[in-house]
C-alpha cells in the first residue's frame, strides 16, 4: 500500500526535483493562469474588440515558465 501511494503521490514530483507540496501548488497556480487564458479567448471569441492578445501573452508566458523549469 505504501509503494502503491508512493507512485500516486510522490514518484511524478519527485522527478522533477520537487516535493508534492510545491509541485501541487505550482501545478494549481498553472492550472488557475490556464483557465484565465482559456476565458480570456472565449471572451474574445465572442466579442473580438476585448483580450485581442491576452490568451495568447498568457500561454506564451506560460510555455517560458515551463520551459525554464
């Protein structure tokens, strides 16, 4: 039981040199940004004239943060 809540857990973190509390608070951090990008082009899909970039500057901040981890 032990290795089984191991693997669910602590193996994902732990290899990206993390423990599960920071990887669970950068990965909720990421994840509200996501959902601001994502509302910002939905926003924009229906009334072009507002967030013309925002999605966009948001993943691609995103993709760098990703990138430089």
């Amino acid at each position: 039981m032990s290795r089984l809540l191991d693997q669910i857990f602590l193996a994902h973190p732990r290899s990206v040199d993390e423990g599960y509390f920071e990887h669970f608070n950068f990965a909720v951090s990421f994840s509200v940004k996501l959902f601001g990008a994502a509302f910002a082009a939905l926003v924009h899909a229906l009334l072009p004239c507002i967030f013309k970039k925002n999605a966009s500057v948001a993943v691609r901040a995103l993709n760098d943060q990703l990138q430089s981890r």
